[in-house]
C-alpha cells in the first residue's frame, strides 16, 4: 500500500467530492477514482459511500481514515526528524586522522574543546599516508586534517600552498622493543653492521618513515636496522613489536601505559626520539559554514593534553 493512497482517503473525506479531491491531488479524476478503488481493493472493503451527494464514509471508512490520519501524521514527523538529521550531518566537520591520533588524541581534544557536537573523526582516512589527507582536503572529502609533522629540515615532495594550519601540540616517536627475559630490549639501538637490528618500520613513502630517516642522518652515531615488516598504522607496528618480532618507532603516547607497565621497553635512550609537532590543516578556501569559527575558536588553544 502507498502512502499517497492514504493521503488521498484523507483528502476524500475532507472534500467529499471526487473532482474536488482530485484537484486538490493534481490528478485527474479517473486516476484518483481509480485509486481509491484500489485502495479499496487492497482493505477488502467499502470505505466510500458513493450513493450520498456528498460523498460518505462507510463505518468501515470512518476507522479507516482514523488509522490514515495517525499514519500519516507519524510519517510527516518521521520525514521532517530524518531531513533534520540529514542537514545536521551535512554541516558537521570531517576530521582525518591518523588510527594512532584518532584512539589517543582525538576524544580528548574534542571534549577539552567541546567539540564533539559539530566535529565528526572520519574513520576511512585512518589509513591514509600524508599525501591523502593533503589530496582529500583539495577534493573536500573531509574538512580538517590533524598530522604528524616533522620537525627541522625535510624534504618533502608535497604542496600545501593552498592550506593553512595550526600547530596543536607535540609528540615523539619512541624506538621500543619487547623485553627479554632480564627486563632489558631484546632488540636495542643503535645495532651493529654485522648484526643489524630488525625494525617494524612504517611505510617508506609516509611522512613518519621520512622523519625518522632524516633524523637517523643528523645523528653522529650510525644506525645498523633492517627492515621486516612496513605498515601505515603505529597500532599494526606496535602488534609487532609487541610479539617480538622486532623494534620500532611509535608515537609516545601510544605506548606509554605499555612502557610503564613492562610490556613494552625503550630500545634506545633519548637521542632516538623523533620530535613532532600535530598539526591541524584547513584549505584556506573552504566552503564548509561552520569552519570559520571553528578555526577562531582554535586558534591559541594549542594543547592536545599530555
């Protein structure tokens, strides 16, 4: 049954006359009779009484059109709360971020900022390498980017002429290793040329993997490691890690509760550490309504918590 055939009935009642009722439809009235006789049809019953002028209802159209009228009602509220979650959603911001940023940053920063209510983390980017959240901003598939950046020299390949951003906080990438059996790394910085360390690396062509070469390079020490394993996500390296398999870099706040309970240990002291700043990135030129003030609201608030 189509809801427009009960709209229909009600209309009926109301004008109880069929070139009226179709009028005020905008059909003809062969097409509306032929409505209501289905609908008729489809009740297994007689709702009209066609034999008064005006038109009447039968008992069984009198219970009819009051189930019509409660249907209806029910459907136009339904239909007015989706189209209002509909423009609620569209004008919510879409925050990219890393997997690692997302689980450890995000929640926090959100709430300290309140947030939550018009800023949405968007989940598909949680993969991404930096060149996506660059590319899906420029194509507006998402709002803001919240990154690792580098500090110091580095070359990048990358054009971020067109964006703006802000510097929210700090973090670190730590090298860290399962322990052995005395509490110590199994695996430890900075290895050997003839026992070379096994690294969980991160994806030659991110950002990360860029950082830690070029801070492995300002070092005077050499660095003796050999890659098994290249993953985008610190949570996939960290799994790793964890099992053994080799060290690596995660981002600090990632594996602190890990460090202090001994799951995981450092694997060098802390010239190792990469220095990072999270930035934030907006294209300059966009469109979204509330991202103005959002970006005025942020602007000095640079603490992502510890």
């Amino acid at each position: 049954m189509e809801i427009r055939w009960l709209e229909d009935f009600i209309v009926l009642a109301r004008e109880r006359h069929f070139s009226r009722a179709a009028d005020a439809q905008n059909v003809t009235q062969p097409t509306f009779s032929r409505r209501i006789k289905l609908l008729e049809e489809e009740m297994g019953t007689t709702l009209i009484n066609r034999q008064t002028l005006p038109l009447s209802l039968t008992p069984a159209g009198e219970e009819f059109l009051a189930l019509c009228e409660q249907i209806t009602e029910r459907v136009r509220l339904t239909r007015d709360r989706l189209q209002s979650i509909a423009a609620d959603e569209a004008r919510r911001i879409l925050l990219a971020a890393p997997q690692s940023l997302i689980s450890n940053v995000v929640p926090g920063w959100l709430e300290r900022h309140d947030l939550a209510h018009c800023v949405s983390p968007y989940l598909r980017a949680t993969s991404w390498l930096i060149g996506d959240y660059l590319h899906g901003l420029e194509r507006g598939e998402c709002d803001l980017a919240l990154c690792y950046w580098p500090r110091g020299r580095i070359a990048l390949d990358l054009d971020v002429s067109e964006l703006t951003f802000l510097i929210l906080g700090e973090e670190r990438l730590v090298p860290v290793s399962a322990p052995d059996g005395t509490g110590r790394p199994r695996f430890a910085l900075p290895g050997t040329r003839r026992q070379p360390q096994p690294l969980i690396a991160f994806h030659p062509r991110g950002l990360m993997a860029a950082a830690l070469e070029a801070h492995l390079h300002r070092q005077p020490e050499p660095v003796y490691l050999t890659t098994l394993n290249e993953s985008v996500q610190a949570t996939n390296i960290r799994e790793l890690v964890t099992q053994g398999y080799g060290l690596g870099w995660i981002p600090q706040r990632s594996v602190r509760a890990a460090l202090q309970n001994g799951e995981l240990v450092r694997a060098g002291d802390a010239r190792w550490d990469v220095p990072l700043d999270i930035r934030l990135y907006a294209r300059r030129d966009s469109r979204h309504p509330g991202l103005p003030g959002l970006w005025q609201q942020l602007e000095g608030a640079s603490d992502l918590g510890s």
